[in-house]
C-alpha cells in the first residue's frame, strides 16, 4: 500500500509494514532500511526520536548523545529492554525489523559527577524524518504504518494569512497544503498584451436634430395676451465698465472686514489692559494686608 498525503509543506509518504515470521535472504537489503529509534534519557524520562539507519551501531547513537549532552561517550550506557549490548552491533543485528520502532535507554554511568542533563530542544516544530502510526483494520488487528517524509524544498510555502498575539507576539498563519498547483497550459493565443490592455481614445462630434416649435396668432388660432411681459432693453453695460464696478465692490468690502478686524483688535487690548489694571489692584492690596498682617 502507498499512500501520499499533505502537511506541512513536505510529501509524506506512506508504507506500510506487514508482519512476516520469514528470516530476511539478504543481509545486504536489511541493513539499507530505516528504522525509528526512541531514546529514554535516564532519569530524566526525556524521549528524543530520530530515524537512523539499520546499519547504525550503537557507538553511533552514543558518540551522537554524547554531543547533545555534553557527557563523554565512555560514560554513556546505552541498554535495550534493561540490557546491556556491544556498542559495535548494529540495529540490524539487535532484531529491529525494516522499518520498525525500537526503544533504547541512554543513561550515565558516573551520574554523580556526570548528571544526566535534558538535551535542548528545537524552539518550533520539527518533523521528524519518520514517524508511526497505529492503524486498527476492521478485523480488529492493529498495524504499524511507517510514515516517511520527504521534504520538498524547491518550493516555499504561499502566505495565506494569520494573525499577531498582541501579548506575545507570535505569528499564526493560516496552514496551507502541499500539493503543488496545476501546471498553467500555454495558451496558442497572447493573452497579456500591450494591444489588449490599450484603449485608444478618439474625439469625433455628431449633429442630431431637435424638433422644437412656437406659437403665435393666426387665422383660427387665438393666443390670450394678458399674462405677456413687455421687456425693454437696458442700458449696455462694457467689459471694462463692470469689471471697474467689480473691483470698486471688493475695494468697499474688503475696507468694511478690515474696519471690523481692527476694532475686534481694539477692543481685546483694551479688555486686557482692563484685566491688568484689576490684577495690578488686587495683587497691591493683597501686598499691603499681608504687610499689616506681618510687621
């Protein structure tokens, strides 16, 4: 069974394990799997997982912890079920299937002067390489699929929203699946063209008829007079002549808001000259009490 799902921005792939009582033919093709290595730290309890090899020898896994903590490799006891093995055996000859899950205890052998300290820890999120999962069949059997991911990093996940913690100040982003889109089909057309996407503006004028008509006094047709105007014409007025009005206008409104302001102006100064007088009297008698009040 081979089954691809999404997350993450990386392909998954799935296989899964089938249980067979046959011994391997080859040693060759044991070795050139994968299996899944749990790591109790003892006595902190803490679990670190990480594919390895079958071919990994337990020297690898050890001189690999004893980077992480900080603890020489010949103090680090590995164990497997509360034992104790060779270092210079590989997962293959402990009996860990292809693609299994095997557990492995990492203790220190001089915990008073070589603690066990708990190993650091990415600050987000990192999957795994491989991961398992329990799947119960309907028969009701429970079988191990081995998830295998394979990280595509030629493309970059698309923004596709979120949100800021005001407090915190992390980024939650809208998840978005792996799967790349559609390849877009050539098209035998040009679509995005400077032709297509230019309007050209034209002027041009058009004549069109309006009917319109009047109404006057005629054989069989009588038109009442009584509500006409007799309009006489004015005298004619020159451009010059009313701009020169015009401007004498503004000159007489503009000497009125000027006349306004300046009294507006008046006044506050007097107003506070006013002010200062009163203050002037009030802080000269104020003086003199205080004077009278302390000889």
């Amino acid at each position: 069974m081979h089954t691809e799902t999404a997350e993450a921005n990386e392909q998954i792939v799935v296989e899964v394990k089938t249980e067979t009582n046959q011994p391997a033919t080859s040693l060759t093709a044991v070795e050139s799997g994968i299996a899944t290595v749990k790591c109790v730290l003892i006595p902190t309890g803490q679990v670190a997982t990480k594919a390895y090899p079958l071919s990994t020898t337990l020297s690898d896994i050890r001189q690999y912890f004893s980077q992480e903590t900080g603890i020489p490799d010949q103090y680090l006891v590995v164990m497997m079920n509360g034992q104790l093995h060779s270092v210079t055996q590989p997962l293959s000859e402990l009996g860990v299937p292809r693609n299994g899950t095997v557990q492995l205890e990492i203790g220190s052998s001089d915990a008073q002067n070589f603690p066990m300290p708990e190993i650091r820890t990415e600050p987000d999120y990192q999957l795994p390489d491989v991961i398992t999962v329990m799947v119960e069949q309907p028969s009701g059997d429970k079988k191990h699929i081995v998830v295998e991911i394979e990280r595509d990093q030629t493309r970059r996940k698309p923004f596709l929203g979120g949100y800021k913690h005001r407090v915190t100040g992390i980024e939650y982003h809208n998840a978005g699946v792996q799967t790349n889109p559609k390849p877009i089909k050539p098209k035998s057309v040009d679509v995005f063209i400077r032709d297509a996407q230019t309007a050209t503006e034209l002027t041009r004028f058009q004549q069109t008829n309006r009917d319109t008509s009047t109404q006057m006094t005629g054989i069989g047709v009588y038109v009442a007079n009584m509500t006409d105007k007799l309009i006489e014409p004015g005298k004619y007025e020159t451009a010059e002549k009313r701009q020169a009005r015009k401007l004498v206008a503004c000159i007489k409104v503009q000497s009125w808001f000027r006349m306004l302001a300046a009294k507006r102006l008046v006044n506050q100064l007097r107003e506070d000259r006013e002010q200062r007088l009163q203050w002037e009297r009030e802080d000269e008698i104020r003086k003199k009490r205080e004077r009278s009040q302390n000889p």
